[in-house]
C-alpha cells in the first residue's frame, strides 16, 4: 500500500492527521482542500480508526463524490461504492428511501427538480383559482423554499398580513398537494429527513453511532438547515471535519450562509483551525490576479496564498467587437493551445449566465471542435425525456399527478381538457389522486381515461422482474412515444435521445450499481458498527444485502435522474473543450481557463448590483473563475453582444481596474471608449457592506425583523421578507417586492421600516 502521507506539506499532514476531534479547516483556492480531505478519510481507514462503513461525506455536487470515491479507491484497496459519500441531497434521498415509513413517505416517493416543482405550484395555484398576478407561483417558490431552507414548516412561518397569511396557506396546499402524490422538492429532501432524526431518537443514535466520522467539501456553502442536519447528525461526540474558503461563498442567493462557518468554530468547539497557504494549483500571474481582486472585498476571515511555481503566462485580456468575434477569438486560442498538446478536456470557457453560451457553442460546431456544455439543458430537462420519464414515474408510482398530466393524453389519444377537468374535480372531492379518480369519471371521458389507466397497468405488468433497460425499452415501446416522434419534422433527435435513455439505463445498472446518491449497500454490518438495535430492524435486517430491498432499481434510476446535475450523457465520455458557469466550475481545474463576457451588467451581474454585498459575491465569483485556471488564463469582453434579442453596448467589467498591471498583457490596445467614461452606475447608490470582520459581526444582537413581515423600502416600495440570513451585524434578508423582484439587502443598512 502506497504511503498516503509522502505527498503533503507539513499543515496538510497536520491536518490529515488531526484526532478524532471537529476541526475547520479554512483555505484558498487550489491549496489541496479536497485533496486533505480525501486523504483523511483513506488516512482513518488505513489506520483502522473506523470502518468504510462508519464514514459520512458530504461534497458539492455528484461528479466531487464520484471523483472522490475513484480516488479513494486508488489509494485503499476497498471497494468505495457502498460509502457514504455524496450531496447533501443524495445522502438524505438515501436515508429516506431507507426510512421511507418513518419519514412518512410513500415507498417510491419521487423527487421533483426546480422545473417540477414551478409547474407543481402552477397547479396548484390553478386548482385553488388563485390570481398569479398577485402571487406569482415564482414568488411562491422562493417563499416556500426560503422557509425550508430555515427549517420552517408552514405553521412555523409568521404572517403579520393578509398577503402573507396567504402565502403561508399556499405552502400548506402546497405540501399537502405533494403528500397526496408522493413526491418531495429538493429542499424537502433535507428538512423531512432533519425531521425524521430530530425526532426518532433511536433512528438518531443508531446513525450518530454509525457516523464517528463526517466530513464537508465546500462548507462556506451550505445554509441553516444543512447546518442544523450536520449538527443533528453529528451529535455530541463525532468530528465534523469542514474544508472551505469564505472567498469562494457563492451561493447566499439560495441561502448559503458563510457565517456557519463562524458559528461552526464556536458550536462544534473546534480547537484545530488550519489555514493551508500554499498553491499547488496555478502559476504566479495566475494566483497574483486572484489575491489582486479579491483583496478588494471587505468581509473576509483573511488568509493568503503563494505558490512555488514560476510566474508562468500573464493573462492575456482581449476586446473584441462583438460577441461573434470574441467567440471567434477563443476558438483561435483554443486551436493554437490544441496544436501546442493541450487536451480538449483541459480547456474550459466559462461564462456568468448560461445565455452565453449560444453563440459560443455555434462557433465550435462551425469549426468543428467537440465541446461538452454542463448545466444548460440536461439530458434530463428535454422534453422528449421527461415524458418518457414521466410513464416510468407512473410505473413506479402512479399517484404521481404531475406525471399523469404530463402523459396522459401524450401522445395524443382524445383525452380534451374538459376530461381532465372531469377527473380533476373527482380528485379533489375524494382528496385523491388523479390516478385513483379515474373510475369515479362517468361517459366517454371516463372510458378514456380507463384505457389510459389500462395502458399504465399493462406497462406495469410486462415489466415485472425486467432488467431496467428491459423496462425502458418495454415502456417506449407501449407508450407510443417513438411512434409519435416518427411522424414530427424534427423528430430523429428526439428518437435518438429516447434511445440514449436505454442506455442511460444500462449504464446506471451496470457502471453504478444504483449510482453514488442511491443506495447500492449499506456498507458492512451497520449494525453491527453501529452497536445498537433500529427501531425498525425489518428494513435494515441484513445491512450488508443490496437495498434492493428498499428500493428498486427504477426508483433508484429516477432519483439518479432527478439528482444528477448537469452532465450530457450523450456526449460523456469524449475529449472534449468544457463550457460552463463559473458556478458549475466551482471546485474544478483545468489547465486553461477562458472568462468570458467580462462587461458591466454581465459579469458584474446587474441584478446583484442593488443587493446588499452583492458586488462582493460578484468578486467572489470572479476569483472562483480565476482559480480555476492552472497554466493559462485568458479573459474576454465585448462592445456589443445581442442577449434575450437585444444588442447591447456595455462597458468593460470594473473587476479589470482591480488586477494587477504586471501579471496582464492586453492582446487589443487599451482605449477608452466614449461610453466607458464615469457614468454613474447602479453600484454607486448601494452602500457596500461595512469592513467588520464576520467573527466580531456575530457577536452583536440580532436586528429582529422575522419572516413573512410586511416592510416598506424608500425605493422599492412594500415587499415581504421569505428568508433572513446570518445574524447580527452580517443579518440579511430576501424580501419579495412585488413587481421590482426579490431584493437580498442587508437589515443594518437598508433603511426599512415596519408596515
Ligand atoms: P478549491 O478551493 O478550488 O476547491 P482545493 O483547495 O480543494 O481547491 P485541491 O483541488 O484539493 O484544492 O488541490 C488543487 C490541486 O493541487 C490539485 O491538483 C491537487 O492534486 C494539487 N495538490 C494539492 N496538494 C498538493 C501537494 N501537497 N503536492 C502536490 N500537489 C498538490
Ligand atoms: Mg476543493
């Protein structure tokens, strides 16, 4: 067995070998977070300290804990599938697929993603003949998600109004809606699961026995609740162990709030804070340009980095004229670096918003170039898909409203709203599902409906102890889908990605098992590492057999393709130049980096410029980018660029003025243009956020404004708060102003008053 320790610098050796005690360990970009990480948990193995079985480890998305996983695999011999190891949300799907009865979930519960959810809300607005002007089914969204995010039910949730009351309302409706068809959002996933621990000791101290060992990936993002669920899980005797990099916070818009990081040092009594300097990640100009920038935010628990490695490359900054040409422009680098031995898979273009990303990828098609896009539309967001996995959700589990109205009379077979209106009135009667009403609807349309229920039933049947790409196959053969595209002008894509999904299927079963979020085995005798009796012995009897027995292989494949971010298995797989956000490239490396769009309005981002602190996550987003970059860094700007199709002039980003001269080379002169001159921006008006340090902000008294208030803004009129944040001096609040959006301002600086 290789010597795991050999490769570390003395604080990462410090690290990896820290007691069994809660430590933080709080790093910049590139200086071997992840890989300490990693290797605490081969180092404990090796060491016999636990068991692979009594390891939790939660990473930022499901590619991190599949790298993860291969990694450890390489440095123990073990095999790493039946681990612990995932998202927040994949290892609660695998908790409450486990304890689905205690959860109070049906065995095949399904999970809706953001796009599901929206329509799940449109719905249910619809059914209750609420006027969405007035409570637009987004605001909705945010309202409830906010609420969950804090760990508040609905009857949790103060409303001092009748606006508010009425929203409150809707998130009851709203969660008895998806009680009635067994499905959860992606919020619920955590707070039934942080529910179903708070509140069953023995399940509780079985898990808190099992886990001696948590570790977190990218802790500066995560929010209250998955701060409450680590806390929960952690008890009072495990060590957490959290890697992060408050300059890499970059999702307080979803409620991540960096100050856990503070009160984690505090609650989880941390004595071990370890601050790794070193990087290992990018050259010198590389690693100068980010400490420039981010140097010019205020909030931070201060650190730095240096590295060892030369001065390498300067970045190179090109303007171009239009976003055409700067596409253009990168597709010459691109090729030049290509013909200089750069793998494809090497070089990442990243962009702010996925609209970007358009013309980019036309220009790579022209030229020929493969290229893989991550987080625009998934393979399992087109269309196509989701009817097909909308029959395979009725197979599972037919109370699925959303999926009967997606596929009932789809492909077309004479089922007309007025049916639907029929069944859905018969629903409602019987507080039943859609599926279950179907007999209750009389004359034609209930003969309808009955094949409709047959066609589903016999899908069922024949499927019966198939292999899951068996089913696939059976079920896009019955369903009529194929058929139907066959007849479309466009159609052939479509029948191909139908096809893709077979072997999505086959490659889920037998290159995953049941994939790293859903679970394959529970690891070796949890009981028995766990040391106490579950409550619930029959679902967990034998610990080491396939959970087959608690989920099947279809409800393990529809999880997988609810939780899976962002990759194209079409094209998986190929060498191929990478284009995403700079959010989805969060944790990554690559040996050249191109950011792209660097304009004011884009990158900035004109909407954070009216919220509190959020030019800083702007700057925050930059140095992730930047970080990203190992050997070149390439950034771009353009002084046109069409967007939502419209032509848009915009300045050059503020984030230039803020890098350092002599790591840059300019490849087009430096001129000032006409409309780059002082014009007063939208920043101007919005106060930053005070220099305090977080630490000290914690310390001060809270400002007391709570959720579902009424407030009133000088600018934006009255609004309702849906989610505070932090706390103290650093307290921030979401709060839905109507028809200006939502805001997220800081409560010691905004000026609000009480309504
Ligand atoms: P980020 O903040 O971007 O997530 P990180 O702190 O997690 O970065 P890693 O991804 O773990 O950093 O490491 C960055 C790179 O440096 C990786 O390629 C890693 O293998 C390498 N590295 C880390 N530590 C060492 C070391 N001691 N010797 C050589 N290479 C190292
Ligand atoms: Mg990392």
């Amino acid at each position: 067995m290789q010597n795991l320790l050999h490769n570390l610098n003395p604080e990462q050796l410090a690290a990896v070998t820290l007691p069994a005690q809660s430590a933080l360990i709080l790093a910049g970009a590139g200086s071997g977070k992840t890989r300490v990480l990693t290797t605490r948990i081969a180092w404990l193995i090796q060491t016999a300290q636990v068991s692979p079985a009594g390891v939790l480890a939660v990473t930022f998305t499901n590619k991190a804990a599949k790298e993860m996983m291969s990694r450890l695999s390489a440095m123990l011999p073990i095999n790493t599938r039946g681990m612990w190891i995932g998202t927040f949300h994949g290892i609660c799907n695998r908790l409450l697929r486990a304890h689905y009865r205690d959860a109070g979930l049906p065995q095949t519960f399904q999970i809706l993603d953001s796009a599901d959810q929206l329509a799940a809300i449109k719905r249910l607005l619809k059914a209750l003949n609420v006027d969405d002007e007035k409570y637009p089914p987004r605001n909705l969204m945010y309202f409830i998600n906010g609420a969950k995010d804090q760990g508040l039910r609905a009857h949790e949730v103060e409303a001092n109004d009748d606006y508010n009351r009425r929203f409150v309302q809707l998130y009851e409706a709203y969660d008895n809606q998806c009680q009635r068809e067994g499905v959860v959002d992606f919020a619920e996933l955590l707070l039934r699961t942080y529910e179903l621990m708070s509140r069953n000791q023995p399940l509780r101290e079985h898990y808190q026995a099992r886990f001696r060992h948590i570790l977190v990936d990218e802790f500066q993002d995560t929010n209250n609740l998955q701060y409450n669920w680590l806390k929960l899980m952690a008890g009072e005797h495990n060590a957490v162990f959290a890697v992060g990099d408050d300059d890499q916070s970059i999702y307080a818009f979803r409620g991540a709030n960096v100050g856990n990081m503070v009160a984690f040092e505090r609650e989880f009594r941390v004595q071990n804070l370890i601050k790794l300097e070193q990087n290992y990640r990018s050259h010198g100009h590389i690693l100068d340009t980010a400490n420039t920038l981010i140097a010019n935010n205020s909030k931070r628990l201060g650190k730095n980095l240096r590295t060892d490695a030369g001065h390498g490359e300067p970045v190179r900054i090109y303007e171009a004229s239009s976003d055409i040409q700067e596409a253009q422009w990168i597709i010459e680098q691109s090729k030049s670096l290509i013909g200089e031995g750069a793998l494809r898979s090497e070089i990442a273009i990243l962009y702010r918003s996925n609209a970007q990303s358009r013309v980019i990828e036309h220009a790579l098609f022209t030229a020929g170039i493969p290229y893989r896009v991550y987080g625009g539309q998934r393979f399992f967001e087109r269309a196509e898909i989701k009817h097909a996995i909308a029959y395979l959700q009725l197979m599972d589990n037919p109370h699925n409203d959303s999926a009967f109205l997606r596929v009932v009379n789809f492909p077309t077979r004479g089922i007309g709203a007025r049916s639907i209106e029929q069944l859905q009135d018969a629903a409602r009667q019987y507080g039943i599902s859609l599926y279950a009403a179907v007999p209750y609807v009389a004359g034609k349309a209930g003969s309808s409906l009955g094949s409709f229920v047959k066609l589903v039933e016999g899908m069922r049947f024949e499927t019966q102890n198939l292999p899951l790409q068996e089913m696939v196959k059976v079920m896009l053969d019955m369903s009529g889908l194929i058929p139907h595209y066959q007849t479309e002008k466009e159609g052939a894509d479509r029948i191909e990605n139908l096809e893709q999904l077979v072997s999505a299927a086959m490659l889920f079963v037998n290159e995953e098992g049941f994939g790293i979020d859903t679970p394959a085995f529970l690891g070796p005798k949890a009981q028995e590492v766990a040391g106490t009796p579950l409550p619930n012995g029959d679902e967990l009897i034998d610990a080491d057999a396939p959970l087959v027995t608690v989920m099947s292989p279809l409800s393990a494949f529809l999880s997988h393709a609810s939780l899976e971010a962002g990759d194209n298995q079409a094209q998986a797989g190929q060498d191929a130049l990478q284009l995403m956000t700079v959010h989805s490239a969060k944790g990554l490396e690559f040996d050249a980096v191109f950011i792209t769009g660097l304009e004011e309005g884009l990158f900035p981002h004109e909407n954070s410029a009216q919220e509190q602190g959020g030019l800083e996550e702007e700057r925050r987003l930059m140095y992730v980018a930047i970080t990203r970059a190992k050997k070149r860094l390439y950034m771009s700007f353009s002084q046109t660029r069409m967007l939502h199709g419209q032509t848009r002039y915009n300045m050059k980003s503020r984030f230039f003025d803020e890098l350092p001269e002599a790591a840059l080379k300019w490849l087009s002169p430096k001129v000032q243009h006409q409309w780059f001159g002082n014009k007063k921006s939208a920043w101007d008006d919005a106060p930053e956020v005070g220099a305090n340090n977080i630490a000290q902000s914690f310390a001060r008294k809270d400002v007391g404004w709570r959720i579902g208030e009424t407030v009133s803004h000088q600018k934006f009129g009255e609004g309702v708060i849906v989610n505070i944040e932090g706390g103290g001096t650093n307290s921030r609040a979401h709060i839905n102003f109507g028809k200006h959006g939502m805001k997220l301002l800081d409560l010691n600086i905004a000026k609000l008053e009480r309504v």
